[in-house]
C-alpha cells in the first residue's frame, strides 16, 4: 500500500512538474523495477492545468485597466474634489476612487497620477479627519498594487 500510494504521489507531482521531475530521479537511488513503473505510469498521465491563479499571475494575464476615465465620468471635478475644504466632498471623491483602485487587478500606466497621489500623499500626512485619511491609504494602496 504504502509503495502504490507513494506511486501516486510521484505520478501526481509529475502532472504538474513535467521533465523536471524525471532529471531528478537519478539522484533518488530507485530500484530499475520502480523506475519503470514510474514511467508507465508517466506515459498515462496529462499535463495538469492550473484551475486558480496566484495574484501576480492573474495581473500578468489580465488587461489594463483605465481608471482615471470612470472616474471623471462619475465625478466631473474629482481632482478640485480632493483638495476641497470641506471633508464630506473629500470623502465623496474618495469614495468614488477606492472600489476602482482596489478592484482593478492591472492599472494602466498613465501620465496623470500624480495629479492623483499627490492630493492623497497631503491627505493622509496632514488631514484630521481619520474616514478620509484612512479612504486615501486604501485608495493609494490599490494604486500601488
């Protein structure tokens, strides 16, 4: 039992490793008799494909994003929103700008950022308000990602 199970292990580990299983055999001191059984087997198996993605693989493979154009769309003043004195408009624009930060795996790069990161650097280093300081760490913070 435990030899068939430790089969299924290998042949499990080559699924999802390839060839580079197999250049690693010599140096596990197999008997010839497993050596061919592992490779019967080997010759049954497919090559495995991923079901989920890591974060960084997921941002690779998907598109960028342009979150600045939603934004003007839904706040035609967002950047003098930023920078208003009264701290519910500041709140409003940062509402608006947190679930596009956050949500977009891949931003597209873009030249008008630091129109953006600059108003939000003032507010988290010299707002009182803790709500909106704390909108801007989460807005940076998804920029950032």
């Amino acid at each position: 039992k435990v030899r068939d199970e430790g089969k299924a292990l290998v042949t499990e580990m080559y699924r999802w490793l390839g060839d580079t299983l197999s250049k690693l055999l010599p140096t596990l001191e197999l008997k010839e008799v497993m050596l061919k059984e592992l490779e019967e087997e080997w010759s049954k198996v497919e090559k495995g494909t991923p079901e989920r993605y890591t974060r960084s693989q997921q941002a690779k493979m998907a598109d960028p994003v342009d979150i600045l154009s939603p934004l003007n769309k839904q706040c035609s003043d967002f950047q003098n929103m930023l920078v208003d004195k009264s701290w519910k408009i500041r709140k409003e624009a940062l509402d608006h700008l947190v679930p596009l930060a956050e949500g977009t795996l891949k931003i597209q790069p873009s030249n008008d950022f630091g129109a953006i990161v600059t108003p939000l650097c003032k507010i988290i280093s010299k707002d009182a308000n803790i709500v909106v300081v704390q909108l801007a760490v989460k807005s940076l913070g998804g920029i950032a990602k």
